[in-house]
C-alpha cells in the first residue's frame, strides 16, 4: 500500500492527479447487500448467479431445504482488477452479520486465501460484522486491512425512537486475528497501483448531508458526528471505459465521492457507481431530485445502486436513466473492460 498526497486542495482539477494504473478489466461480486432475488434475469454487464445450498431442516420431507445466497442489511464486495494475465483481488467490506459472508464465499466458492488485500468504506457494523465468521471458517489471516482512523470511534444514533448504540469495531481483534491494521486519511493505492482508495471525501454538494443523528464519544462526552470522515470509496480506471467508483455506504455522498473521484485521477468519465449510495433516509423529494439531476451531469454508463440506497431512489433512478440502472442483488456481478 501507499499513501498518495500530491493532489492539491479544493475544488476542480487536481494540479497533479495522481496516477492511477489503469486496467483491463474489473469485475464486481456482490457478496452480501440488502436484497437478494433468486429469479432476477442477467442484465447487461451484469450477470446473477442463482446458487441454492442443501441444509438440513426436519420440517421438510428429505430432512433438508435449499438455503440460497444470504441477504441482509448490510454490504460486502469482492473486487477484482486484470491486466494482461495478472487478476488481483480486493475484499471491500463484509456485511453485518458473523455468518452471512462466509456463507456466501463459500456458496460462491471463492477462496479468502486469494483476497490480496480488505478495505472497510468506514465504521459502521453493518460493514464489518462478517469479519468474524471469515476468520472462525478460514483462520487468521495475514492480510493487509486499510481502514480510516475515526472508523474506530464509539458512535450511537440520536432518534425520534431515542439513543441507539452503534456496535464499534475493535483494532485489537482485527490485529489479535493477524491482520495488519494500516489507517490514512489521504488518498491511498492498492493492488500495484491499480486501485485508489479515496480516504477522506471533499462534501461540496448542498443536498447531501451526511448522516443526521450520529453522535460520537471524543474524550469524555459525546459530541455530533454527522459527516461520517471514515467514509471512503474504491476508485479503478478501466482501459477506454473510464472510472469505476465503488461506495460502501456513501455518506460522504454518491454525487460527492463521484465527483471526488474525477478530482483525484483528472478523469472525467464515470463508466460505473456501483454500491451504497445512502438515499433511504432521504425524506426530501426535492434533495432526491437533485441527486438525479446531478447524476445526469455525471453522465455514468451504469448506476448498480444497492443496501442503504432505498427503493423510492431505485426507482427515481430507473425511470430516468432505464436499462443503465442495475439493482444490486447479491450474487451479482458487473464487469467492465
């Protein structure tokens, strides 16, 4: 890994963009997201793989049912870059749950083993809970996990239904399970320069406001923490494509981590969003509207919208861009190049 820091303050084009290694291809696998559809067709670059477990269950005649992929709150994402006859892998996050995303590589049958390296989006638990069921099935791992630093902070919610507290993931057993920690917050490359991790996300838009309600512990009191900083977005440069954007939750905002992204590498063009773009708490029509006003600007080849997006965003989405929309369900995969 290293730590770019060469892009310049503010807004527009970057005086030095950094050089991200552009590739051949790059291939998306949903691994864990909100939904899950076993009848849902292929569509365009993506493809679906309806994959259905033997379990045992007593009630059925034959002592066993067929479990499929798992769906939950939450989201995970293998990543893989070629070039040439090189592919390298990048884990993006994994789920809520300790059993979900072992269930699923396993159904899937991908080998944690070649996964080069793990990249959390940020803190929150519905994004981190499934290391626990990787490392009980496949062992510790002697794997590089690039994280932000605030993505250890104790949170909770503030609500309309009171205080809620926000499960913190803990540095000690991710380091205790060999992993090995490394927290920026700059920009950062991956997987011999070939994929950029965005670190902190510039906010420049007026309609995308973070995450109401979110309080943080910082020394003895707990203070607003809206803004999310941990934050942070995959970024790949598709050979004659243009940029692929993956997002984990998109706090940060969908217009702004894509809008970051063109700033970071001086490209303009969006071959692809895909992942959480943190629209189903958007209750202001007119705020939801913008974002696809603003995504016309953007001009994507593909939206693979999915977990904390919202089914109204979906649609809105869907009736405007059509087939370039993709929900994303696990199981699904994009590849582009």
């Amino acid at each position: 890994m290293c730590t770019a820091s060469n892009a310049s303050e503010g807004s527009g084009t970057a005086l030095e963009p950094l050089k991200l290694e552009p590739v051949e291809r790059v291939r998306v696998t949903v691994l864990i997201d909100n939904y899950g559809d076993v009848f849902a067709p292929s569509q365009g670059p993506a493809t679906r793989k309806h994959l259905l477990s033997p379990t045992p269950n007593p009630v059925m005649n034959g002592g066993a049912t067929l479990v499929p992929l798992v769906a939950e709150h939450g989201f995970s994402a293998l990543v893989e870059v070629e070039t040439g006859s090189t592919r390298r892998r990048l884990l993006f996050d994994t789920g809520v749950s300790p059993g979900g995303l072992a269930h699923n590589l396993s159904l899937l049958d991908i080998n944690p083993l070649e996964i080069d390296a793990i990249v959390l989006s940020h803190g929150h638990f519905d994004h981190t809970g499934g290391f626990a069921g990787l490392v009980e099935r496949y062992g510790s791992h002697n794997l590089p996990i690039l994280v932000h630093p605030h993505a250890f902070r104790h949170r909770r919610l503030r609500s309309g239904n009171g205080v809620i507290d926000l499960p913190t993931p803990s540095r000690r057993y991710f380091e205790q399970s060999g992993f090995q920690v490394s927290e920026a917050e700059n920009p950062s490359f991956l997987l011999d320069g070939s994929v950029l991790v965005t670190g902190e996300i510039e906010r420049k838009t007026s309609f995308e406001t973070g995450f109401a309600g979110q309080e943080a512990e910082i020394g003895n009191g707990w203070i607003p923490d809206p803004l999310v900083l941990d934050d942070q977005a995959l970024v790949i440069s598709v050979r004659n494509l243009g940029l692929v954007v993956i997002t984990g939750c998109g706090h940060a905002g969908i217009i702004n981590t894509c809008q970051y992204a063109r700033y970071l590498t001086g490209q303009s063009k969006i071959a692809a969003a895909a992942g959480g773009f943190h629209l189903s708490s958007v209750r202001d029509p007119i705020a939801l509207a913008q974002v696809v006003e603003a995504f016309e600007d953007l001009d994507p080849g593909y939206l693979m919208p999915g977990h904390c997006t919202g089914l109204q965003a979906t649609f809105a989405m869907m009736e405007r861009f059509g087939s370039r929309v993709i929900p994303s369900l696990v199981g699904t995969t994009l590849t582009l190049g």
